[in-house]
C-alpha cells in the first residue's frame, strides 16, 4: 500500500507540473497575439502589453524549474519518468525563449512605428508568418499534452514552410533596400523581425524533437527527418 500511495502522490505532481508547462503555454501563445495584433495594427499598446506579458512568462519558468528540481531530489525518477521531468524543464526552457522572441518583435514594431516607414515595406507577409509560427507552437503544445509522436514528426516538416517563408522574405527585403536605400533602416527592422519569428518556430520544433526523446527514448537533435522517421519505427 505504502508504494502504491507514492506513486499515486507521483502520478499527481508529474500532473501538475505538466499542467503548468501547458499554463505557460497559453500565456506565450496570448503573447505571440499581442504581437501579431501589434504588428497588423501598428499599435505601440498591444507592443507594451507584451512587455506586460513577459515579466509573469519568467516567473512563471523560475517557479516551474524550481518545482521540476525538488520532484527530481525526492523521487529520484528513473527510465520514462526521468525523460519526462527532462522535456518538461526544456519544454519550459523554450517557451521561455519563444516569449524573448516575441519581445523583441513588440520591440521592432515599436521601432518600425516610430520609423514612419512601415506602410511602405511588405509587413503583411510577415504576419503570415507570425500566424504560421504561431500555430505551429500550439501544435506542438498540443502534441506534448499527449505525448504524440506522429504528430510531432508532422510539425518537424511543417517547420521547413517557416524557413521558406523567411529566406522569401529577405530577398524580398534585399530588393526593397536596393531599389531605394531610405527604406535600408525599417526593412533592417522588419529582417530582424522575421528572424525572431522563425526562431519562434524552431522552438516548436524543438518542443516537437522532446515528445520524440520522451516516447522513443531517442535523441533526434540535429538529424536528418528520414533518420527520424526510421527512428520511430
């Protein structure tokens, strides 16, 4: 009975400190629209309100990481357990850096705003982008709620339409500041701007990689996605 009500006790903290990870998800997620709503409206309030964001997104990675390393210290977990706590504290280590990432595009817009020059320059296919990224992020969130493998294999290869997108963009952006060097300033801002916006997406993806370690006990960093999907077989 002893064992049986430890790994009820277990059971219960792996719980709550994957909800929380899912918690901070959403509070990246209300960030990341901030951001687009910023940057589709040109508006500097929805920019600070990021700001605003930002501060409880990091107390929120402190608080879980300090949770994630007392579970570890008292239970001292081992095999898929282990693999789990390890994902949920890189998991929480990439929202963290998504909510960095969409600081400083709140910063761009600001910038972008202040400039005078933002109508002129293609946002509006950035703000594709930001929904595309966006949308992978909550997919992968999803996918880590479940621990879904094949779904995680299927955002891997969404990532690569983010990367597309990107280097489209800068081309883009090359052109405009050729044709016309008073645009050089803004469009540096907006290649900035894209720049953290794919690295939203490469967060995803890594989130993505972290279902596949926790499942597969696999390590799939830095591989190629046909290693990958032999991996999972």
């Amino acid at each position: 009975m002893p064992d049986k009500h430890l790994s009820a006790q277990f059971d219960s903290e792996l719980n709550g400190v994957s909800s929380r990870v899912m918690e901070l998800g959403g509070l990246v997620e209300s960030q990341i629209r901030q951001a687009i709503h910023a940057l589709s409206h040109l508006s500097v309030e929805a920019a600070d309100q990021v700001a605003e964001i930002e501060v409880r997104v990091n107390a929120m990675e402190v608080e879980t990481d300090r949770e994630l390393s007392s579970i570890i210290a008292r239970r001292q977990p081992t095999a898929r357990d282990l693999r789990l706590l390890m994902a949920i504290s890189k998991a929480t280590a990439n929202l963290e850096r998504v909510g960095d990432e969409t600081t400083k595009i709140a910063r761009m817009v600001k910038s972008i705003i202040a400039s005078g020059s933002a109508r002129a320059l293609p946002s509006s296919e950035l703000r594709v982008a930001a929904d595309m990224a966006s949308a992978l992020l909550r997919k992968a969130l999803d996918a880590f709620a479940r621990l879904d493998v094949t779904t995680a294999v299927a955002i891997l290869k969404e990532d690569d339409a983010i990367d597309r997108e990107f280097d489209g963009f800068v081309r883009k952006l090359i052109t405009y500041m050729m044709e016309d060097p008073r645009t050089i300033s803004a469009s540096l801002d907006l290649l900035f701007l894209a720049k953290a916006i794919e690295r939203i997406g490469d967060h995803a993806k890594n989130i993505a990689e972290l279902i596949i370690y926790v499942v597969k006990g696999a390590d799939v960093r830095h591989t190629s996605l046909a290693q990958i999907e032999s991996a999972i077989k």
